[in-house]
C-alpha cells in the first residue's frame, strides 16, 4: 500500500492534452445520409509509452464520437422524470464496424512534459471522443453549406436541414 500526493500545476503551466481532428465525409442532399470517408486524430498527450495502445486508444475514441455524432440518441419519457425509453441495442444505436471510416489514421505527438507527472504523461481517453462530433459537423457543412448543431446527425435530422437549404436558394 502507498501514498501518493501531487502538487497544483506549476503557475502559468496549461498541463492538459490537446487535440485537432479532421474528417472528410460524403453527404446525400436527397437522404440526409453521410458517409465518414476518411478521419485523422491529432493529438497531443505528452509522452507515448506504447504506440499500439495509443493508437487503439485513438480508434476508439473515434468510434465513441461518431456513436455520439452520427448515431446515439436518448429517449426520455413524456412526463420527463428521466426514464429512458429506449434501453436496449435495437434502439440505441452504437457505431458497428459498418460506420467507422475505412481510413482512419493515428498521429502522435510525442511531447513529453515532465511539468504534467512523473512520466511525463497526459489524457488520452476522453480528449479523443471529445472533437469528433464537431469534426464530422464542420465537416458536413463543407461539404453541404448547412450548419449543424445537434446530434444525432441522423438523415431525417439532416434531411430536415437541407430541405430548409433548398427553399431558401
């Protein structure tokens, strides 16, 4: 058994991991569907200790952010006391193989910072699926023109928006 204890962070010292993440992606104007064609996840999280694990953390993550961009939506009852209304696999969608991108892709950005911890260590866990809505929506409106900013990005969601689009123009 052990104690441990860690000090405040230095002053003036931002010891947090940092991210950028980029997308391209496919959009139907008829259906509302997309298609993530390719996703790069950036990111800063000071020293790698095993690239492996860091990158399958980086995929993950990914696949938790798309669930949460493109496809996972709570129920709530109409009374609103919380419950959910749907509790199981069939109606709440999580990401299968068949919605992540064929091409995703890992960059490390391997910064130790002895400031963070004794490794020299930052987050990785949460950082990534943090980014990746707003990666796949900024991405969307490239490719579409049309702002979103609600999740689930789902194609009657979208559909709804893009129809607005083609009354206005």
């Amino acid at each position: 058994m052990g104690v441990g204890y860690r000090g405040p962070n230095p002053a003036g010292k931002v010891v947090n991991p940092f991210a950028a993440h980029f997308c391209e992606v496919e959009v139907d104007m008829r259906t509302g569907e997309v298609v993530i064609l390719r996703f790069l996840g950036a990111h800063d999280s000071g020293r790698v200790m095993n690239r492996l694990n860091y990158d399958c953390q980086v995929y993950g993550g990914i696949t938790m952010g798309i669930g949460f961009a493109m496809t996972e939506e709570r129920v709530l009852d109409g009374s609103q006391t919380g419950k959910m209304l749907n509790k199981n696999w069939h109606d709440y969608k999580i990401p299968t193989a068949l919605d992540v991108p064929p091409e995703m892709a890992s960059l490390a950005l391997d910064m130790p910072d002895p400031e963070a911890n004794l490794a020299g260590a930052k987050g990785l866990g949460e950082p990534v699926t943090i980014p990746t809505a707003a990666a796949i929506a900024n991405a969307v409106s490239h490719a579409t023109g049309v702002r979103v900013f609600d999740t689930p990005m789902t194609p009657i969601r979208l559909g709804r928006l893009f129809a607005g689009k083609r009354k206005e123009g």
